[in-house]
C-alpha cells in the first residue's frame, strides 16, 4: 500500500517547489514469532527466538522480547564503537513502514514525540498480536526507554515499560552486565559537591558564528605523548601563518580529548608560550585534585626568547568528538568496597577515566576495553563505562589484540562475502587471461626480497639487447586481475589499506590465497604480471618505457644476502647471476644520479629479533644489515614508480592517485642545525639538494657515528609522505626523493594505492576498462584520506610490535649496560639512541621521592648541565637497560645513566633498581 503526502516549499532564490514523500506501507510482514500461525512465515524474514531464553529478570520473571526505543539502542551502541558506526547502525535499524503499525504525525507534534508514539504503538500491537496467538501465552513485548515521558505514557497505555537500568538491574543473574551500561548524561554522573574546574563549553551554533567570523579557529586536537598538561591543534584550512596552535595547561585543554575536532581562541600575543621541554605523565593523583596539575604547570612556564614562542589558544567547545573504544588497564581505588575507580588508558594522549564496576578485583591486572560517556565540568577526568575483557597484561596473543584495536587496524578474518569473490582451486592461466598480455615466461626473471617472505610483489630482470643497450624489467604482481572494482573483496581490501607487519604476524589486506600463493610472484610457477621495461644504454640512461600486462615465470626467489652472495662470488655466472651484476652496476648510477639532483639518503635505525623456535620468544635483537642487493631493488622500484607517475599523469591529469612528500617548514630543522652547530658543524637546509650536500660533508674522523647521527636527527625533521589525487592539488613534488612526480605501483598485494594505480595505468595501455569512480576525483580524494589514515596506523602498530617484543628480550635479559648517543636533551632528562640494538628510551634525572638534583636547560647551544656535567646532542654515555615493571600498564624499557660518574645520579653497571615493582607491587630485584 501507498501513502503519501505532497506540500510546497519555498527555494533560497525566491521559487517554489512541489515535494512529495511516499511511504510504502507492506501488509506482508510477519511477527517473527515462530510459534505463530497467523503470518505468512514465506514473507516473515529472521525468526525471533520461539521461547526466549529466561533473563531470570526480577522485574519480568515471565518470557519476554525486549523491544528497545531508537535511543537507547543508538546511545548503548556509540558508547561502545568507533566514531561515525552509528550512522550505518542507524540505517539497519530503519525498518519498512509495516500496514498495522504505521502511524501519521500529528499536528503540533514533534518528530521526535512522533517517534516514541509509533514504537509504543508496536508494542501495543506485539502484545495484543502474541495474545491473540494463544490466551494462555504468558509472552510479553517489554518496551525499554529511557524517556520518562514516552515510558509513563506507556505504562498508561497498558504496556510494560522499564528505563535501560531499571531492566538491566533486575538481570539478578549478571549483575557485571550494569557495568556495560553508557552513562546517560554528563550531568548524571557529575561528581557530588565537585567543585568547577573547567569553563563551559560554547554552544555549536556560537561556535559556528564564531569561526566564520573568524573569532575562533577549528582544528582537530592532538595531545602530546609526553606532557599531558600539553596539546596542540592543527587548523583546518589554508592559514599558513596559523597552522598549529599550541595549548598549555588543564583549563585551557578544557576537556577535548586526542583527536576530537575543537573551535579554539587564540590568545593574545602576551600570553604566548613556547612547547615545553619538560616530560611529564599523569601520575595518577587523586581523581578531581587539580592542585598537583596547578604546580606542575608552572614547570612548563621557563623564560624563553620570543623566537620560541609559538601561537597559543584555549580550547572553547567540542565541534566534534572522536571518542572511540579504548584499551587499558584498571587502577583500583584504595577505598574498600568502591565501585568507582579510574582506568589507565595504553595511549598516554588519552586521559584516565573514571567507571563504575562491581568487577575491580577480577579485572585487576587485565587489559579491558573502556567507552567515554561524558566528561563533567567539575570532574578532572572524564566518565564512561566497561566494554570488553581482553586477557592478562603481557600475553602476547593479549598485547596483540591491545595494539591492533588502539591503532584501529582491521584484523578480523575475512567474511565469507569476501571469500566468495576469490578463483576457485585449482586455478590456472586461461587463453581468456591472456588477452592483452605478453608471455615474458622465457625471460631469466627473479625475485630479492628479506627472508620468510611469502607476500613476493616484485621480480626483476636484465638482459643485453642485439643493438648493445640493456633491457631492464620490473614485473609487478597483477593483483587488479583478481581484485574487480566494486566488489566485497575491493571494498574490503580498500578498507583496509594496507597490510601490516608485526614482529611474530602479518595482516593481511588481501585474503592469504591471493597474497601467499596466486599473486605472489614464487619461483617456477607461472604468475600474471603488470611489467614496466625499459631499454637502457649501459650509463642508466633510459632511451624508451614500455607497459604491458604479461605472463612470467620467475627463475628464482632470492633473499637479499643470497643475491648479494651470487654478485659477489667469482664463480657463479649462470643467467641469474649475470642479470644481477648488470641490475646492480645499474642501480649504483641510478642512485648517484639521485643523489646528484638532490635525494636525500636518511637514515633510522631498523631492528631484527630471532626468536625461540618453540616458545617464538625473542632470543636476540640486532639492527638490519643493508647490503647493495637492498639499494638495487629499491633503485628499480623508484624508477617504476616515478615512470608509472609520468604515465598515468598524462593520461589522468585530474584523476591520477599520486603520493607527494612536502618539504619541512625551516622551523623543523631547528633541533638538527643547532646539534651540528655544537659539533663545529654547518647543515644548510634552504633546499633538499644543500642539506643533502651539508650531510654528505657532516664528517669527523674522531667520531665515525656523527654523520649517522645527523641523518637519523634529519629524518625526525621530515614531514610525513602523503597520498593525494591530481586534480584536488597542484604540489606534486616529492621532496625526499628529489622527484617532480612520485606514485606507488610496486607493491599491490599490501598497499590498495597501488592498485588503484594499477588499473589507472591498465586503462592508459588500453589493456583494461575504466569505471566511474577511477575518473571522480572527489571519491579519489577520499580514497586517498583512508589511505593516508591507514598507513599512520600501520607503522604506529608496526613501532608498538617492535616495543613490545622489545620487553619481552630485555625481561629475559635482565641487566644491560650498553654504550649510547644522546639525540635529544629535555629540561629534565636526556633521550639516546643504542647503536647495538637500535634502541631508543629516555633518561630521566627528576624522580618521586628522591632529592632533585641541580638542572640548567640551555635550548640554544642545546645542553642540559647536571650538577657539574655538561650534556650536549651525540655526546657518548653508558646506559644501564632494565625492564620496569613497577606499572603493569606501561611497562617499559628503563635507562639510568652509567658513565659519566656523577654522584647521587649515576649507577653502577650491574646492580638493579630496586624499586621496579612486579605486577603485585611488592619489592624486587632484578638479577643479572
């Protein structure tokens, strides 16, 4: 049946318009009641349960259905997911219009008043509907809501009705179930008598008025990793002047939490601050004891030169907030018998939060799951709830999941929807596959890749031409050949974005069949491929560029120290060997040419851990060996990558999918000039090409290191590399790689970037069909956002894996005393890096409960004198390493200075702290 309404509307450039709303009302909706004989079962859909299972309710101790309001349903779901779920929650809970519960809205009454109207009149109909099934069924429809209004007209009307925590109270059998419920307000839950500590927030409209008058300023805030009582807001839009504000102190951080979308108010030019230098964490005082914060906050005021001021705000309103479930640990109140206690969250840019749970004692020493619901202003933490009970703290299969779900990375099994789009075992290659496809089987192909590796994406050859000039290829794995646009495994490989290597694990972005075994380009088995060959003379200059998708069959899967075995030896010169030694002779005038244009050569210490073969605990940690093999692979990838650019650019000027690397504001490099200026050493960082040269020349022969040194202190200096679609920007340069125009196209099995490039570059060869999406740049554009997101989190998690396991070898370890350079000097502490197992952490010289010794911060030279002992940027010190267990929620990697010898500071090598903690707070000692 058809309802509808039509009514005039008036446009905003004076005309009218005729709107008319349908509503399509089905009479073929069943009960869902298996027990019922009166609906049509063929047109019923899901089957509601035919005895609902006893809730041993003491509100209903007869069998009952719940039928819960839109409300509570949505609040109890957000409380509980990421940001923006409820919407598509939403959309599924949207039933069609049902003939017998329809109704129209009132005159004078609102949408909302509409909407309680119609679900208590569902429930009405539910319980007259199961009545008339049998007289003597006790079942009942309990309609839950929170709304007083819409629950005592409920009642009236002769319907069950309770409030959320009214029903779930009466659950006497899981009582931990009220634990899982979201504080209705922030209001509700304010703390009794607490007095006001934070201003209000502004209004969204005010807010609103506000930025586009250009009163405030909106960004999205970031907290900082190491000062809690610090954050900073990066702006949107194209204010270059204003690009990040800074934000100082608890009330001006005004309840916004790590990246929550904020309108900020600068504060006047007075009032401005410069970032502190000092480290400070939240040791957990008393949860609404602002006076600690108050001092501390006077650490973070040091006089300072006005270059170092930075433009400071105040946090004036929440446009937006970005909560979303977060792991942690459970504090437990000294106070016997408290149900309130606070919760420590894993991510130190989130603030503490204050729950209610009848389950402290069993939830002590687990990590859990918790949800925000509010945050009062008198309160100094926010409110939320228990979600989840994840396992015990330092499990690896625990601390996985922990680090998986605070990087947001999407690690649950692939769904049978997904699965369903894959070719079906046993597969081969079809004379259908081989349409616009070269066969390169006879070519002498091989792959170079680290050990283990199962993903192969990339396989290379060479070989000389009859006119004297060199043909080289790069064979890139087809994985748009298997993966169509559109479908369950594109949109799910999409979501993902990328595949994610941890120290024991890989997840996938593509289902296994297709990363390990159909696209991974193995030895002696035939694989589909997308090849870029280029005819070379023998200096690396390219005389033609050719793109084709093809058929190869590689001839071996090398590693890196195999390849370099094969170069290296004098008494290998099959076809496999010769093509390496011209890849690599090639590659070495790539890299200088490189080099020459002004590519930067970075450096950032890369670790490795063996582990046990049977308990996969790590046994050793070193840093990477690079060998040549790893610069020749990486040279030809470049040059595909830069090649595939030019292509699809000229074909796609406003569609092509490009990744760009912004040069670094001046500022960035402060920390990096003055560092060399205190070795007697200038770098010039006007462009790429002088810093380059500037490092290149960075030398002392007494200090071999240094020049390391710089380059991992100039990597901390660079932006992030971004992906962006052609046509929605005009900056294409890639400023590390010295490159006017950059792509990715080398790795499809883990990166979805590069098959987006992939059937960009299909549809330039002619060899495959464009679709609507490929040529939006907009929907691009988004792509791109994801992207971006996706890879952060991937080596956000990647870097956690690696902390992790970090732990576990030095728990094993027990003491170590190793030699370290100092990168960075703090007011109070000094962060260095050891070269031996590329390990940085952080010397602290401030400690609770032990006398404070003299500190005088110099952030010009920069140095941090001690006492009498003056420390500056790559000065050489010996470090003890312990693990520090005291806080079973952040345990961590623990450095105290060795050498030099400075009383009341300096310990020796191989005595232990003995204030390391275990997990039940007692006194222990470590043993070497």
């Amino acid at each position: 049946m058809l309802k509808s309404k039509t009514f005039l509307k008036k446009t905003r450039a004076g005309g009218v318009v005729k709107i008319v709303r349908e509503h399509y009302l089905r009479d073929d909706i069943g009960c869902g009641t298996p027990a019922c004989a009166a609906c049509d079962r063929a047109h019923a859909g899901p089957a509601l349960e035919s005895q609902p299972r006893d809730q041993a309710s003491s509100l209903c101790p007869w069998p009952h259905y719940l039928l819960p309001d839109t409300n509570v349903l949505l609040h109890q779901i957000i409380s509980a997911w990421k940001p923006g779920t409820w919407a598509s929650v939403a959309s599924r809970l949207r039933p069609p219009g049902s003939l017998d519960t329809y109704i129209e809205q009132e005159q004078g009454e609102s949408a909302n008043d509409r909407n309680d109207r119609a679900i208590r009149v569902a429930a009405k109909w539910y319980n007259e509907h199961l009545k008339r099934m049998s007289a003597e069924s006790q079942l009942q429809v309990i309609l839950i809501t929170n709304d007083k209004k819409n629950k005592d007209k409920a009642v009236e009307e002769g319907i069950p009705a309770f409030t959320c925590e009214e029903y779930v109270k009466s659950l006497t059998a899981n009582p931990e179930l009220i634990d899982r419920l979201a504080c209705l307000s922030e209001e509700m839950n304010e703390i009794e008598s607490g007095k006001i500590i934070f201003s209000e927030h502004l209004p969204l409209s005010k807010l609103q008025q506000g930025i586009k008058s250009g009163s405030y300023l909106q960004g999205t805030f970031r907290a900082s990793r190491e000062n809690y009582l610090e954050a900073t807001v990066w702006i949107h839009g194209d204010r270059d002047d204003e690009k990040e504000i800074l934000i100082q102190g608890l009330k001006h951080l005004n309840r916004a939490i790590h990246e929550d979308i904020v309108a900020v108010e600068l504060l006047p030019k007075s009032q401005w601050v410069a970032p502190s230098s000092v480290v400070l964490h939240d040791e957990g005082q008393n949860e609404d004891d602002v006076e600690k914060d108050e001092e501390r906050e006077l650490m973070l005021k040091t006089a300072v030169s006005e270059k170092m001021l930075r433009p400071t705000g105040r946090v004036v309103g929440i446009i937006k907030r970005n909560w979303r479930p977060y792991c942690g640990m459970l504090s437990k109140s000294d106070i016997k018998e408290s149900r309130r206690h606070l919760f420590t969250p894993a991510d130190k840019r989130i603030p503490r939060i204050r729950i209610e749970t009848r389950q402290a004692s069993a939830l002590e020493g687990r990590r859990i799951i918790v949800a925000i619901d509010g945050w009062p202003r008198n309160s100094r933490y926010p409110n939320g709830h228990f979600v989840k009970n994840l396992g015990d703290v330092g499990e690896k299969e625990t601390e996985t999941e922990v680090l998986l779900l605070e990087h947001d990375v999407p690690h649950q099994p692939f769904s049978q929807a997904v699965l369903s789009f894959l070719p079906k075992m046993p597969w081969s290659i079809t004379e259908k596959d081989m349409k616009n496809r070269e066969d390169l089987r006879h070519l002498c192909v091989c792959s170079v890749d680290p050990p283990g590796c199962t993903d192969i994406d990339d396989a290379l050859h060479c070989r000389e031409l009859r006119n004297g000039n060199l043909e080289v290829g790069v064979h890139i794995a087809d994985v748009s050949h298997f993966i169509r646009p559109g479908n369950a495994l594109d949109q799910e490989s999409a979501r993902r974005g990328t595949t994610v290597y941890l120290c024991e694990k890989r997840i996938d972005m593509v289902p296994e069949l297709l990363s390990s075994n159909l696209c991974s380009l193995r030895s002696n088995v035939d694989r589909l491929a997308f090849s870029c060959i280029w005819e070379m003379n023998h200096n690396a200059e390219i005389l033609k560029t050719r793109f084709t998708k093809s058929v190869i069959n590689s001839k071996a899967s090398l590693t890196y120290a195999e390849a370099q075995m094969r170069i290296d030896s004098a008494a290998m010169n099959d076809d496999i060997t010769t093509s390496l030694r011209g890849l690599n002779k090639l590659a070495k005038i790539l890299k200088r040419g490189r080099i020459e244009k002004g590519a930067l050569t970075l450096s950032s210490p890369e670790v490795r851990f063996h582990m046990d073969s049977e308990t996969h605990d790590p046994i050793d940690l070193q840093t990477k060996e690079l060998r040549e093999t790893n610069s020749m692979v990486e040279e030809f990838m470049l040059l595909a990558n830069i090649s595939v650019a030019k292509k699809i650019h000229e074909e796609f000027s406003e569609h092509a999918l490009l990744r760009k690397h912004p040069a670094p504001p001046p500022s960035n490099y402060e920390i990096l000039v003055k560092a060399a200026k205190s070795k007697n050493l200038e770098i010039k960082t006007d462009t790429a090409k002088s810093l380059a040269d500037s490092l290149d020349r960075a030398e002392s022969p007494d200090f071999p290191y240094l020049n390391t040194l710089l380059r991992i202190l100039a990597t901390r200096c660079m932006m992030q590399a971004v992906y962006f679609c052609s046509g929605m920007d005009n900056d294409f340069h890639h400023y590390g790689l010295a490159s006017p125009i950059y792509t990715h196209f080398t790795s499809p099995i883990r990166r979805y970037a590069d098959i987006i490039v992939h059937r960009l570059l299909a549809v330039a060869i002619g060899a495959d069909s464009t679709y609507p999406e490929l040529t939006d740049k907009h929907k691009l554009s988004d792509i791109c956002k994801n992207l971006n997101f996706r890879h952060k989190m991937a080596q956000y998690a990647q870097r956690a894996s690696v902390a992790f396991h970090t732990q576990l070898f030095f728990k094993s370890k027990g003491i170590v005393s190793e030699e370290a350079y100092i990168l960075f000097v703090r007011k109070n502490a000094i962060v260095v890096l050891i070269p031996k197992y590329g390990l940085e952490g952080t010397v602290f010289f401030e400690e609770k409960d032990k006398p404070k010794p003299r500190l005088t911060y110099d952030d010009e030279i920069p140095s941090l004198r001690i006492e009498d002992t003056v420390f500056h940027v790559f000065d050489k010190v010996k470090v003890k390493i312990t693990l520090d267990s005291s806080n079973l929620q952040h345990q961590k990697i623990r450095m105290a200075l060795v050498e030099p010898q400075i009383p009341g500071i300096s310990t020796p090598p191989d005595v232990a702290d003995t204030d390391l903690s275990g997990p039940g707070g007692k006194k222990r000692k470590l043993e070497k």
